[in-house]
C-alpha cells in the first residue's frame, strides 16, 4: 500500500468538495498540500453524447436507479469530476429565509447564507433567460399557471453559451452548464490543488484515509486516474467530507470510528418527486431549449413545488402508471407532451435514514409519511389545473383513478385527484434532492455538527454537503451547498492561520 500525506483532503467533487478546494487554491499557492478525491471519472466533452440510455449508465450511481430499501423510490445521484453538478440543471436560488430559521442552527443567519450565495451566482454567471431562449414547454407552464390562478417564476440559472440541447441532465454538451467542473474545480488546479478521480475511500481513521484507485476499464468513458491504480493510505491534518448526503454518511458509518455522533445517517430527506405529463392537440417544442426555467413555489403554503422539465423517452415512460395500449398512446403522443415536475417538501422523521448493509455499502431507509402523499396530491391537482389553462387535451395523473383525465373533467380536479391513490410501489417516484443524514445542530445529542461543518469532538473533521441540512431545503439545494461549503472553508482557513 503507497503512502502519501497531505495538510487537507476532501471527499468528493461536487457542489461542497469543489466550493471547499476552490477556497483552498490560496493555501496550495502557499505551499501547503491539498488533495480532492473523486470516485468517479474525469469526462472529457466528447463523452457526453446525450443517449439517453449510455449517458445514464456511465454519469449516475445503478444508471440513477438506486432503490430504497424497500424500493419504492428511486434516488438520482452522480458521479464523476464536478459531482452532481454534472447533471442538474443548474438551477440557483438561494435559501429561503423560513427554512434557515427553522433549521434554528447556532451561528447559520439567512443574511450571512444569502451573501454567500450571491456570490457564487455571479462567479458561476447565474442569470435569467431571455424571451428568445425559452421553449414552448416553458412557455405553456408560465400560461397554465396564469390561467389558473397562480404565479410562476422565472429560474436563474447558470449558464455560459448555452445551445438549447435539452440535454442538461445527461451532461451539456456544449460545455454551457457552469458547474464545479467547468469553474471551481478548475480554478482550484491552476492553484496547485490536486485532484484524483477514480479514487474511492474505503475507510477514514483518525486524521488518515484508506483509498483504492482503479484502473479504467477498456472502452469507458473518461478519462484515465490521475494517480496509478491500486491502494494507498494517505494520512491528512483536515479531513472535509464532501460525498453527499449518501456516501458522506455511509463513510462514517462504515469507517466505524468510536464516539460518532449518534446522529450519522439520520435526518434524511429527498423531495419525493413525480413527473406529469400533458398530452396536447398539437405538437410542441418540449426538446429544444434550456428544460427547467420556470417554477411555482407552494412549499410554504402547500408543501410543494413545481418546475417546468423535459425528461428522455425511456424516463418519461417510467413515470407513466399503467400498462398496455393506455400506456402506449400516452408515450407515442411525446412529441406533444407538456411537462411538470412536483417536488414534495417533506420532513425529516426517524424512520428516514441512511444506513449500511454488511459489506458497507448504503442502505436507504424511507417512509412515505401521509402528509407527503398529500402534498403529492395538491401538487397533482395544481398542475393538472396549469396543464389544462395551457390547453391540454388530457392529462396523466398517476393520483388518480383512472389515471388519464380528459379535458372534459378539467372541473372534477379535486374529486378524481386524491391522496389514497398514492401506493408506495405502484407510483413511480424519484429524486434528485438528496440531503441530511450529518445534520448541523447544537450538540452531538441533536446533531452531527456544528454550524461550521465541523463533526462534534473530531475538530479536524468537517462535513460540507447536503448531509449537513437539519431538515429539507424546500427548494433546488445547489447555491445552498455552496454557501455552506464556503463556510466550512473559512473555517479551515481560520484554523491555518491559527496554527501559523
């Protein structure tokens, strides 16, 4: 086993790992030794092709169908240089002020969040489409939910030369979408940090790491590690994990070290989400243009959200409830589709946790509370009623029985549209929302960390991801990681200047 040593290391690429090593580019410009270490692949541009099938195989963890424990619901999660940042949308809002009050964490103010984020929106060149770059998908929803009564918004997202490819969630290939792999990670490099892809953390010690990196397999996309292939045990002063709200838990808890907060794993939470679909007398343009730029936020009042989306034939036909030539027409008729995607706020609840099976691997644990399958449900009907104020012929809903409504009934919404329909395992739900499971808090009786990210009583230990979230965002998480990732970095700055 190779030995190598370093002042920091973190686990993970994504929205926190690349915030926190772009930070930390000013202690590698000063000599010190800082090391990113990345599961998955580093892509080069021509490895995005946009099939959907390949791209999903080679970018997401079980092809972005990784099951609760009970399989009721599939999670979405990337891997590879830039993390999940890869494959979202690059939607960036800022968190809502209710919720970082809720959260009630010691030292976490909404201002001080907000001036954070604001900061990577302008470096990441977060802004608002203009008339010209919306699709008619987007369009439509912005009609809909006029026409019914409510108030669209618009998505800043994060953007640089975006083509309209739709293709946002199987890796732009246009090199638009301004994600840690195209700003942070970088900048991070030219600083002297080092980054190793294809490296996985086996275990964590105290202030040492266990990491195997494996060779590329003849054929895959990516490129090659930068490091030779094999074990090595590489011993660090800081340790930032940085893995997600799934691989962040499942390490601490498979690394088995004594005196963990009692908390690791807990607090899980996902934004359950459904996607609907629309079927209209017409054909539109629902596959070129940028997939996700507008939004309806409910959460508050309602406990959901919804957001204009484009998802592929093979995903698309996942979601539709039933079977045969219902399910056929519904799928042949995709040239005129309109989409929504509902996003449920759940809560966090003792039963929904991470855990690990025997040979370490992560386990999900998660219950579908009824006060999800609610929020499922209204969101149902209030997009059913958009689908229809944009001119929808009939609509999908798979809370409902039977599941396709005809325009006809647009009045009877609130009668056939109904939570007891809602039966884990016959409803397709996903994620992408991953959060919690080493939630910031008070103490170690309450929480994982403080609100500085660091693990209670392992000072050299920090978290910046989505695990650190107490509770749901309530809304896309990306700038949020980021502003508490930056966080954690100038507490590991502090920490240097300090010890100098």
């Amino acid at each position: 086993m190779s030995a190598r040593l370093y002042d920091v290391v973190i686990v993970g690429s994504g929205a926190g790992g690349g915030t926190v090593a772009a930070r930390l580019g000013a202690l590698a410009e000063q000599g010190r030794s800082i090391l990113v270490l990345e599961q998955g692949p580093r892509f080069e541009d021509r490895d995005f092709t946009g099939r959907e099938i390949e791209m999903a195989g080679a970018l997401f963890v079980d092809g972005g169908g990784f099951l609760t424990a009970d399989g009721t619901m599939s999670l979405a999660f990337a891997r590879g240089y830039g993390g999940s940042t890869i494959v979202y949308t690059g939607t960036s809002i800022p968190a809502p002020e209710r919720v970082i009050r809720r959260w009630n964490v010691p030292g976490l103010e909404h201002g001080d969040l907000t001036a954070r984020s604001a900061r990577y929106a302008a470096e990441n060149n977060v802004h608002l489409l203009g008339d010209d770059e919306l699709n008619e998908n987007n369009r439509l929803f912005v009609t809909g939910a006029r026409a019914a009564g409510f108030h669209p918004e618009q998505f800043p997202l994060n953007l640089k030369g975006c083509r309209g490819s739709s293709l946002c969630n199987l890796g732009c290939p246009n090199a638009a979408k301004q994600g840690t792999h195209r700003v942070q990670l970088p900048s991070a490099e030219r600083a002297g940090v080092t980054v190793v892809t294809r490296a996985e953390v086996l275990r964590l010690g105290e202030r040492w790491l266990d990491v195997r990196v494996s060779a590329r397999a003849p054929g895959a996309k990516g490129t090659a590690g930068e490091w030779e292939p094999g074990d090595y045990r590489i011993e660090a002063g800081t340790v930032v994990l940085a893995a997600g709200a799934i691989g962040t838990p499942t390490l601490l808890l498979r690394s088995g070290l004594a005196g963990l907060p009692p908390r690791v794993g807990h607090g899980f939470t996902a934004h359950p989400a459904l996607i609907l679909v629309a079927e209209h007398p017409r054909p539109i343009v629902n596959d070129v243009g940028h997939p996700k730029s507008f939004f309806l936020d409910r959460a508050e009042a309602d406990g959901f959200v919804l957001e204009t989306c484009m998802y592929f034939p093979f995903v698309t036909a996942k979601n539709l409830t039933g079977f045969g030539p219902d399910h056929e027409r519904m799928i042949r008729a995709f040239p005129r589709l309109q989409m929504i995607l509902v996003l449920a706020c759940d809560r966090a609840t003792p039963d929904n946790r991470v855990t690990i099976d025997r040979s370490g691997q992560p386990v999900v644990h998660y219950r579908f509370t009824p006060a999800v399958a609610e929020s499922l449900a209204r969101a149902t009907r209030a997009a059913g009623r958009i689908f229809f104020g944009a001119g929808a012929a009939r609509i999908h809903a798979p809370l409902a029985d039977p599941p396709v409504i005809e325009a006809a009934q647009a009045g009877a919404l609130d009668r056939l549209i109904d939570a007891r329909h809602f039966l884990p395992g016959t409803v397709s739900v996903a994620s992408a929302h991953l959060m919690g499971g080493a939630g910031m808090g008070r103490t170690e009786a309450d929480s994982v960390t403080d609100g500085w990210g660091r693990v209670h009583g392992r000072p050299w230990l920090r978290v910046a991801d989505a695990s650190l979230f107490p509770d749901a965002l309530e809304i896309n998480p990306y700038l949020t990681i980021m502003a508490l990732a930056d966080r954690v970095a100038d507490g590991i700055l502090a920490d240097c200047r300090t010890a100098a």
